[in-house]
C-alpha cells in the first residue's frame, strides 16, 4: 500500500531550548483515516503546521503526498482544519467556504457547487446565509469541515473536527469521514475524544512529549493485554496458576484472568472448571480500549507517574510551554 504521509526523524525545537519534537517518524497509508493522539503539549498540531508548511521543521525527512516535506505545491492537494479556525464574523458560512475554495485554486463555479453540496452534508444548509458571528461553536466547526473538504483533496489534516460538536453532530461527522476513506480519501485526525477515534481510526499513534510512543491498529497496539475473564462460583481454585492464569476475588464470585486471544487458551481452565461441578457465570474475552492504550503509553512504567504536559525544555524533563 502506498503512502500518503512518510516522515522519518522530524524535530522540532522552538528558540533552542524547547524541544517540541524529537524524531517523529510516522507512516500514514493512502485511504486510511489514521488517528495522532498525545496530551496537551505533545507535539501534535506542531507536527501537523509543519505538513502545511505554516511551522519551518529544524529537522525533517520524508514525504507529504509524494512530495518533499515543507514543499508548497501539494497543499492544492491537501484540506486543512485546524483547532482553532476563525473566518471573518460578517462572512456568510457559505462565503467562507468558497473563499477557501477560491484560494486552493478551484473557479468560482465550482466552489459554489462543492459549497453547497458540503454545507448541505455537513448540516448548514439552512444556516449557509447567515453571518458566522451568529454561529454557535459547534456550527463554526461544522463549517470549518466543508471548508477543508472543498477542494476535493487527496488528503485532509483534521484538528480536533468534532470539539464543540454535539452527540448527533459527532455521529454525523464520523459517518462523513468513514464515507470519505470509502472514496479514497486520506484523513488524518487530532482529537483528544479517544472514543471517536476508535470507532473511526484505522491505526493510530501516541506522541508524548514529542516522541511517538507507539503506532499501529489497535489490534496491534493491544495484543499484549488480550485476555479471558472466567467468571465463576466457589472458593479460588489451587490450579489457576499452573493453567497460565491467575484468579481475583470478584464479589462473591471468582474471577479467572486467562492471558491470550486464542480461544485455546482458556479451553483448559473451562474444562477444569467444570470437572469440579462450579458454575460458569460468564466467559468473556477483553482487550485494552484507546483510553487504556493511551494511559499506558503517557504513564511512565516505574514511577506509575503520567507524563507531564509540555514540550521538554532541553534534554531535561518535561516543562511548561511547547505546543499541542
């Protein structure tokens, strides 16, 4: 499979002191929707700026649609959302879309028909001609999507789309990107709602403090926590441990932890289970959600301490500044 976005080694430092990345090398696939997660001051929108080439990288090698990072010809290419968008308050939301459209180089009869067809999708067809200064957030943003999807491109870089965005707004936009990766499309989102994106995503990475702790499908982030939960009468039994697993005291029933994914695994300890005449409540298979994903990935493993926001200042621990 091709790739839309290939980046190896960028670094970012703001007034040599504030390492905002240290060597991020990520591949995002053409036609995927690929989710970058971190907590504030990551790195993340930093690594997006420099993909618009609005940040100039200290470092960087790699490609943006076949092109060389920082290189101006593909944005005609790419549609752009980021956090926190304004549009002029006296312009209609539909003057705002085609003045978007008109920039990427699109003739004015095609972005008011794109317009239109977006705002429409998106939810704003009966606000299109009103000014934006009457516009709550969640319809700023809303906007701001149909403005980045104007152009028709091969990519869109999506910051946080859906913040603002009520319940069945969120439903909307998250069935409108996974119609986009149905056509083609590449999208590449920042959000800190970790349930959005594992309903959408199809792989992801975590930056933290400017590093890319881990990338990959969920699956694949995920293999090493995969278990069996037996859920079972009676007192814990003595044979747990030499079965591979261990038991917790779950109420007054017993909870059987089974490492593993292959329902082999926890064959032997249902068997077991049963030659001794116990009840078997339940037999569940678990695996980490993106939110335990996360939490691993910022946790630091010997302190149990979560990494603390901000680029790093130096080569010391994190401090305060940086971007998102």
């Amino acid at each position: 499979m091709s790739l839309a976005i290939d980046l190896h080694d960028v670094r970012k430092v703001f007034g040599r002191k504030v390492h905002a990345l240290r060597g991020v090398t990520m591949q995002v696939h053409r036609g995927e929707i690929f989710g970058l997660l971190g907590p504030n001051g990551a790195g993340k929108s930093t690594l997006v700026k420099i993909m618009m080439t609005v940040v100039r990288p200290t470092r960087a090698r790699g490609t943006v649609l076949e092109a060389p990072v920082g290189q101006k010809a593909t944005l005609a290419r790419i549609g752009y959302l980021p956090e926190h968008h304004r549009f002029p308050r006296y312009l209609t939301g539909r003057q705002a879309v085609e003045f978007i459209g008109g920039m990427t180089g699109m003739d004015r009869s095609a972005c008011r028909r794109r317009g239109g067809e977006l705002l429409e999708i998106v939810g704003m067809s009966e606000w299109a001609d009103r000014p934006i200064g009457d516009y709550s957030k969640g319809m700023m943003q809303r906007t701001g999507l149909a403005s980045a999807l104007v152009n028709e491109p091969d990519l869109v870089l999506l910051d946080e789309p859906t913040d603002g965005v009520d319940p069945v707004g969120r439903r909307e936009i998250r069935d409108l990107l996974l119609a986009l990766r149905e056509k083609g499309m590449t999208v590449f989102l920042n959000s800190h709602l970790l349930s959005e994106l594992e309903m959408v995503c199809d792989r992801v990475a975590i930056l933290v403090q400017g590093e890319v702790a881990s990338q990959g499908t969920i699956d694949q982030l995920t293999a090493d926590s995969r278990r069996y939960e037996v859920l079972l009468d009676g007192p814990v039994p003595d044979w747990i441990d030499g079965l591979g697993g261990h038991a917790v005291v779950a109420g007054e029933r017993i909870k059987l932890i089974v490492p593993g994914s292959d329902p082999e695994v926890v064959q032997p300890v249902i068997d077991r289970a049963r030659s001794e005449g116990r009840v078997i409540r339940s037999v569940t298979p678990v695996r980490e959600s993106l939110e335990d994903l996360f939490m691993r990935a910022v946790r630091d493993p010997t302190t149990g301490k979560v990494a603390a926001p901000g680029a790093r200042i130096g080569g010391g621990k994190a401090g305060k500044g940086g971007s998102k």
